[in-house]
C-alpha cells in the first residue's frame, strides 16, 4: 500500500511538473522575457526527497546448538551388552561407566592367558637353572662348551615365551576392562543407540557426549551469501531475540551439499551455554560490515548527464548542484548508493533530466512560488 501511494504521488509531481514547464511555455514569449528584463528567475517546482541511511542488509539463517566438541563413544571390543548406565541428557564426568558388556568370555581368555605365562614363567626358571648349571660344568672342565651354549640359547628361548605371555594377559586384561564404556570427559550424553541385549562390534558409535565448554551454532549458507559468512554476526535462541549475543566463524564447509547446494557453517556463541542448550534452535544474524556507510535515494532521483550517475542536491539557496555518487545496489523503488551525499541531504527526487546545476527549485508542498532574485 505505502509504494502505491508512493507511486501516486511521484505521478502527480510529474503530472504538475508537466503543467508547470507547460504553464511556463504559455508564459514564454513575452512574459519570460519581461522576467529576463527584471532579473528575475521562477522557481522549478519538484519533488524532494531526504537521503537517508540504507537499512543494514542482514541475513537470517536457523539452526541447531551442537557442542564445540562432540564425542562418537564406542567400544573398543564387540560384545553383548548386559547394562545400560545411562540416558540422553543425564551428566557425566569423565571415567563415569555409561554401558557394560558381557565380560565372560573376557574373563574365560584372560584365565587362560594366565596359565600360559604360569607355564611360561616355570619354563624360564628352568632354563636358567640349566644354563647356570652347564657354565659350571664347563668352567670345571666337565662338560663341552657346546653344551652351555645350547643352554643359554634355551634360556634366551624361555625368556621371549614369558615375555610374550605376559604380554597376552596384559592385552586380554585391558579387553577386559574395554568391556565397560566410560566417558572421556565432562559433559552430558546427547544420544544412547543401543539397549542391553544387543551385540555390538568393536567401534561402533553406540552413544554420544557433547562436552562442557563453548556452544556452537550450526547453520547452512547458500552460496550466494558465502561471502558474508565471515562478518559479523549475532544470535539468538528461539523465542528469546531480545537476548542477543556475539558469534564468531570458526568453520566453514568447503564443498556444498550436493542436493541443498549450502554450506554447513559452524559460529562458536560467546555465552557460557545456560541459554542455549545442546540441540536447540538458534537463529543467526549476518550482518554487512560496511552497511553503516550506504546511504538510500529514490530511483528517479538519479541522472546520468553522460559523465557519471549522480543527483540533484538542493542547497540552501533552494539552487541545485550535480553531486556525483557510486550506486552499490538497486531495488524497486530505491538506490542504495555510496559518498557523493550525506544523510539529511535534500535532493529532487523526479524530472532530474529537466534540470541544470544552478537551478532555482521549490518544493511541490511549498507554498513560496513567487518568483525571486536572480
């Protein structure tokens, strides 16, 4: 409604433009020329329009909260599991156990495995019983030199076996004890995927911790504003965009998503998380850094004269003067434009092609047409 009253309005202002310049042809003659004798000049009437600042372009994009570090736990060995500790959105600190296997079998190859180095270990006191026994032999001219030496070949033989048996139980101890999944920091479980009685292989995400610390907002950015993504921004929790709070890019995805064609961005929130809850709804602000410095006129109050786009800018002494300016974006209605002119500034705003630099102008809602001194 408010641009059709606009465009209303700048059809009249042409319309009384017209009527004006006509009016003043009809008077031509000797009647401008009588004005030209007394040095006398009347005042154009046009619209005017105040040049005032462009509205920040912003952009909103929603998303979720995530953790700045999300944890995908699994056990490091595959089981059945007998218990489940835990459930999404309880508090865990880290070495808290969140799901127990079946610890049997564990517990079935760990005993054999200690047997293996008991038989071991008696092996080695043996060989060493042996080749200290033939260096003596040897020492006393009893026995060949042969001999002591196939004895500490035997013992070096024993002591690589115990080693080696040792190293067995010492593995299958610590599978043992792999069989419960502990939490690896502070923090709160966000997802539980699996319940007791399932069998599970080794590494398989079976739960998911956000840890304590920073919040991030993850959102995707079409490609068109990539280049936006890098400014300044804020953000919001959903229902609360009164309460806004600093965002700052820390990762930005460099292949687009082959179907949506955005980019998955990741704004690390500067709030210590009590407002913004892991997997909530965020809503992040993009804002243009230099937006304070564009200025808005009206379409038509742009002119070309062949050497640069600018306006007609009204003086104090309701004279125009040409002011040069860069056109940075163009909408329906308006021109967002940069240097040339400064918000406040009055300039005309339609029938800038009938005007010249000098030209005594009037507002079409002034009342003071009269004409006036040269």
């Amino acid at each position: 409604m408010y641009i059709q009253l606009l465009r209303v309005r700048w059809i009249l202002a042409a319309v009384l433009l017209l009527a004006g310049g006509g009016a003043l042809a009809l008077h031509g003659g000797d009647t401008a020329r009588a004005e030209a004798t007394r040095g006398l000049a009347v005042a154009r009437p046009v619209l005017v329009a105040t040049v005032a600042p462009a509205a920040r372009p912003t952009s909103a994009y929603t998303g979720v909260v995530a953790a700045r570090t999300d944890s995908g736990l699994g056990f490091r060995v595959g089981g059945k599991i007998v218990e489940r500790r835990v459930d999404p959105g309880d508090r865990v600190v880290r070495g808290d156990a969140l799901l127990v296997l079946d610890v049997e079998d564990f517990e079935l190859q760990l005993r054999a495995a200690r047997n293996r180095l008991r038989a071991a270990e008696s092996q080695l006191r043996q060989a060493q019983d042996d080749e200290r026994r033939y260096r003596l032999l040897v020492a006393s001219g009893a026995a060949a030199q042969r001999t002591s030496e196939l004895a500490s070949t035997s013992l070096r033989v024993a002591q690589a076996e115990a080693a080696a048996a040792r190293a067995e139980a010492s593995q299958i101890e610590n599978r043992r004890d792999y069989s419960t999944l502990r939490a690896d920091g502070d923090g709160v479980i966000t997802e539980v995927v699996v319940e007791p009685g399932q069998v599970v292989s080794e590494g398989q995400i079976v739960a998911r911790l956000a840890h304590d610390g920073a919040r991030e907002a993850v959102i995707d950015i079409p490609e068109t504003q990539l280049a936006r993504a890098a400014s300044r921004a804020r953000a919001f929790a959903f229902g609360n965009s009164e309460r806004l709070v600093d965002a700052a890019l820390r990762e930005l995805s460099a292949a687009a998503d082959p179907v949506t064609r955005t980019f998955r961005a990741r704004y690390v929130l500067a709030d210590d998380g009590a407002s913004f809850p892991i997997g909530s709804t965020v809503t992040v602000r993009l804002a243009s850094d230099a937006a304070s410095e564009l200025l808005r006129v009206p379409i038509g109050a742009l002119h070309d004269p062949g050497d640069g786009v600018g306006v007609w800018r009204i003086e104090a002494d309701r004279r125009v003067r040409f002011a040069p300016l860069r056109v940075v974006e163009l909408a329906q209605e308006y021109a967002t434009v940069a240097s040339g002119v400064a918000a406040g500034d009055s300039v005309v705003a339609l029938g800038a092609h009938l005007l010249h630099d000098g030209d005594l102008v009037r507002p079409v809602d002034d009342d003071a047409g009269e004409p006036v001194d040269r």
